[in-house]
C-alpha cells in the first residue's frame, strides 16, 4: 500500500521523484524519501510525514542526478518515522531500495545477515533487501562486474523473499542501470525514447508518458535512460510490447475542484457513459467483447461468488439480487479476505467474479488464485488495464471510469455496479431465463442513468446544508431493505473512511432486533427506499426511530408523505436493480460535506491507503 516511483533520464531526477510521490500519496503518508546516483555516490533524503516535508530537508535542492527511486509510506513493519522511511541501504552504501509490499520471512533473513556481520538501523521488513542484495553480490565468484552481476544478485536475493514485493534498485557501481522487479504488487514501466519512468500506479507518470510496460511476477527489467531489457527467474531474456494508456492525464488533476474525491463524484456521469460504452448501443442490443459464454454453458453454472473487498464488496450485495432475479442463478458474495479460509465449495460448475478497482488488491487476487485451481471458470472487473488481477482470470472487463485518486471510491464504484448489471443482462439474454420486455426496459433505463445521475448531483447544496447541521454527531445510522441495504452499507463505509465518524447499517428490518437500543433523542438516522414493493414496511421501521426522537435523513425516488421526515432528498426513479447508482450519490455528498465540516483531509484519510496491496 506503499507508492514507489523510479526516474532514468536526461534530467534531474528529484524533482520528478517528488512530483510523481505527490500524484502517489493516496497509496500512503506516513513518511517519504528520495535516492539519487550523485558523482559523490549514492544519497538519500527522507523524513516522517507528508512528501511535502522533503522540500525542506537540507541540500535536496542542489541533487543534479539524473537516475533516483523514491517512497511514499504506509507503515507496516515500524512505526512513521525517518529511521523506518525508505529508501533503505545496505550497510555499505552500495545499494539503495524502495520496496512495496510485506517481506514474510524478513526475521529469518535478518538473522541469517546479521550472522554475516550485517547491521540493521530500522524496524521494517525492507532493509533485508538491500542486505541481501549485497550479500550475494560480494559473494558473486565470477569475476566480471557489470550489470550481469548487478541483476544476478538483485534475482537471488528476490528468490529468498517470500511475500510480495515491487523493488527498485540502484547502486553506485553500476550509475546508468536500475534494476526492477515485482510480485504480487504493482508495477509499471513507462517509457518515451531517452527517459524511462517507474511507478506503483499509472496516473502518477500520464503526464510524461502514455507508453507502458507490465511486468509479471518474477520478472526483472534493467533499464538505462533508452533502453529496458526484461529477464525471468532463470536470467533468460524474455520479449515484452509496449501498451498504449488512453487516460486523458488531466484525470490526475483536480481541474478546479477542492479535492478529487468531489471532483470524482461530478465525473460520474462521463465514467457512467464510458464504462456503457458500445456495450449497450442505442439499437438496445447489448453485447459484451470478449466473454465467449455461451447458452450451454451457463446452464451449467450451480453458483456464482461474487468475491470482493469494502466497496467493491458492496457492488457484489447489490448484484446478487440481479443474478439471482433475471438469471435464477444462486449467488453468494463474500468477503475476499473469509474467501480463502472457509473452505468454498467450488468445482468447474462454479462462476467467480472478483471485482477490485485497482486490479492489485492481495486478499482478492490470493481468492481468484484458489477459485483457478479448483477448476471455476472467473472473471475480473477492474479500472485498470495490466494489473495483476486481469493476468490471472479467465476473463477481464474493464469499467473505464478513468483515473480514481481520492482514497473513498466513487466513480469506481457507481462503474462496477452499471458493469455488473450489463453482464446480468447479457448472461440473462443468453440464457432466455426472463422476460425479454424486462431486458428491454433495463438496457433503456441504462442508456439514460447518465442523465439521472446529473439530475441526482444537483442535490449538491441540499445535502451540504444538512451535513452542516450534523457533521459534529459520534454515531450516526443507516438503514435499507433489499437492495437498499447495500447502499446502506457504503454509504456507512463512506462516512467512516473520511469523517471518522461511528457509523452503522442495518437493515430496516433488524432494528426491533437489538440496535434500536441504540437510538436515542437527537441521533441521526439515514434510510434508503427505492423499492416500491418495500416502501411502507420501510417507512414504519423509520418511524420506530422518530418516536425514539431521532433525526432522519432520507434519499428516496418514491413519492410519499415527505414531512415525516426532518431531510428528503429526491433522486430520479428507476429501475430497482439499478437504483443503487443514483442512491449512493447524495450519500457520498454527504460524507464529503460532513469531513469538510470537520476540516479533515478529504482525499488522503488516516490510516488508509488506495490499493490495498498486502494481506
């Protein structure tokens, strides 16, 4: 959850090795450094807090090398300090490295240094790394030393770790080369004709390139300012070709707006129509490239898992009521991180689906490895072309909603949820197993959702009065039935991520069943109803709260009695299945006025990070 950056050019690497830390702090700000190949050696900076800390550390100004690596931090293994802030060295100052991910075995391996005379000067998993390095390089008896050696040390101390890990390395011998190696954590090469530029996340290096290599895992490039040569395990060359990113590069700017996350949430509209795409033509046809199911097929299927984490999580709840509605499939949606230790019954009969917005998510990618090998067919829903999740489905769809820099998700999450439900619609249409006029009307109702989203964002200043009135409360509550308790649930979410605030969802139901205790005179209570068929059952559960002298807050596109309630906010109806992409939006407005009321960091929350890259 960590964000590395790489720079081997023609110009001075620090300051595109800060410019490209600032784009990446969304991946972590406990503490950040740089290390550049200066004529006097190597040199690194680093300081405890925000990558803005490093502008003031002494002599930074005067690093004219043209080759660094660089780290944003968030901790695992040592608490945010500048002892524990990489980039890490080995004690003889030959190496220097930048490391995301976890090094599981680290205590053997600083064991195994330390008996070999080696020092250690932090708490993190890291520093066994550049030690390592240099321990099989001294120990290197082929008596050439050039870039061979370099990379043939860099391969053997990365055969000893277990965990994951993306490296960079650079060393003072070798001061044209950069040694980069991944597993199980992302990593991406861009590349221009005398400038080669290394970083965790694309939109972090859009800006100088558009031209991008991906590594898989275990595989090593060498690279100078106009050349990169890959390698696997094996020190065999291997060919990679170059992938054209279409992002428009402003999506990493806040282009006017306060803070990416509002930003993002007004981009929904565009990321709804990008993510439908040709997908859905206006003809109503709907067609998804690249799927090759066909009618005998899915009436194999037994069970479909839709496997996830937090918001992505979310949309699988959502979805389970269209697949199991429209494709009388039966779907479970669990939690990656359960996934894996339950035991799953899953044989060839089985359809996984795992949705990740980065495609980098460990916990979801360790559950799609375990559906592979008991025979399921899986699929991948992501926003990000090469990531790690795509190279290991069968099958990957990709949302298009562009670049997501704010920690929170948005317009992610409104692009897996129109996603989804196109693929319910096409595995449905294949499967004849409901009404064609049903299909009919939810791929109409699609095609205008851009539209009702507009017409939901002018909730803005309503929502933003209300949070003004109860961005100071300590408990507030959510509440939904159906398909509602899904928006319910990250809506909640959202609120915790960045306004600290205890909050809870429930469906409406279960209140008399214990956590109506919790209501008490002046607490906040936020319900979902969109559901016609669950209206009025909704509506006596909110009422049990008001008599308990709670304040309601409700997001509705039914008509009914509105001065019941002390806030409504109208959103434009639609179909039920797709009703939680309208909903969720005066929800994740009210989040963001609530945090901006509390004068926190809205895009950059404590203690989370984007991509979730470690178990």
């Amino acid at each position: 959850m960590c964000g590395i950056i790489g720079y081997i050019g023609k110009q001075k690497a620090s300051p595109i090795l800060i410019n490209g830390l600032l784009r990446l702090e969304y991946r972590g700000y406990d503490s950040a450094g740089i290390s550049t190949i200066e004529p006097e050696g190597l040199v690194v900076m680093k300081d405890k807090g925000r990558v803005k800390n490093l502008y003031n550390l002494k002599g930074i100004k005067d690093l004219k090398g043209t080759i660094g690596i660089a780290h944003t931090r968030w901790a695992t293994h040592g608490k945010p300090s500048k002892e524990n802030a990489h980039p890490h060295q080995d004690n003889s100052k030959m190496f220097s490295v930048v490391h995301n991910g976890i090094i599981e075995n680290y205590n053997e391996l600083r064991i195994l240094l330390e008996n070999n005379g080696y020092k250690f000067y932090s708490e993190t998993d890291t520093e066994v790394i550049p030690n390592l390095i240099h321990y099989y390089f001294s120990k290197d008896t082929i008596e050439e030393n050039n870039k061979t050696k370099f990379l043939r040390a860099v391969r053997n101390a990365c055969l000893d770790l277990q965990g994951s890990f993306a490296i960079e390395v650079i060393s003072s011998l070798f001061p044209e080369n950069m040694i980069v190696v991944r597993k199980d954590s992302p990593l991406v090469i861009g590349t221009s004709d005398d400038e080669k530029y290394i970083s965790s996340d694309i939109p972090a290096i859009l800006s100088y390139t558009r031209n991008f290599y991906f590594l898989n895992d275990l595989e090593f490039a060498i690279l100078t300012s106009n050349s990169v040569e890959f390698y696997d395990t094996n020190l065999n060359k291997i060919t990679k070709s170059v992938q054209n990113i279409e992002w428009n590069a402003s999506a990493a700017e806040k282009d006017g707006f306060d803070d990416f996350m509002l930003k993002e949430i007004y981009e929904q509209p565009t990321a709804i129509r990008e993510t439908i795409g040709s997908r859905i033509s206006t003809d109503y046809s709907c067609d998804i490239e690249g799927l090759n199911f066909d009618k005998n097929y899915l009436n194999t299927i037994n069970m479909i898992y839709i496997v996830a984490c937090g918001t992505a999580m979310h949309v699988g709840l959502s979805a389970k009521y269209a697949f199991e509605n429209l494709c009388k499939i039966p779907t479970q949606v669990d939690i990656a991180s359960e996934f894996r230790y339950r035991n799953p019954i899953i044989n060839e009969k089985t359809l996984c689906i795992f949705i990740s917005q980065s495609g980098e998510t460990a916990d979801t990618i360790a559950a799609l490895k375990l559906a592979k090998k008991h025979g399921a067919k899986t699929i991948a829903i992501t926003n990000v072309i090469g990531s790690s999740i795509t190279r290991e489905a069968d099958y990957s769809l990709y949302t298009h909603a562009g670049p997501e820099i704010a920690v929170a998700s948005t317009k992610a999450y409104t692009s897996q949820l129109i996603l989804i439900n196109i693929l319910i619609i096409y595995f449905a249409q294949i499967l004849g197993s409901c009404n064609d006029s049903l299909l009919l009307d939810l791929k109409k109702e699609i095609l205008e959702l851009p539209k009702k989203l507009e017409e939901t964002l002018k909730c803005d200043t309503q929502v933003k009065s209300f949070a003004q009135k109860i961005y100071q409360e300590k408990d507030i509550f959510f509440l939904g039935r159906g398909i509602d308790v899904a928006t319910a649930q990250e809506g909640s979410l959202k609120l915790k991520e960045i306004s600290y605030i205890h909050s809870e969802s429930y469906p409406a139901g279960e209140l008399k069943h214990g956590p109506i205790a919790l209501i008490e005179n002046g607490i906040t209570v936020i319900s979902i109803l969109t559901d016609s068929k669950l209206v009025e059952k909704t509506i006596s559960n909110i009422q049990e709260v008001i008599t308990r002298g709670a304040k309601t807050f409700v997001v509705t596109s039914q008509k009914m009695n509105y001065n019941m309630f002390d806030e409504v906010v109208k959103i434009p109806e639609t179909n039920t299945f797709l009703s939680p992409i309208l909903s969720i939006v005066p929800l994740q407005l009210l989040s963001y006025y609530i945090s901006k009321g509390k004068g926190l960091d809205v895009d950059k929350p404590r203690n989370l990070a984007k991509s979730v890259t470690v178990e």
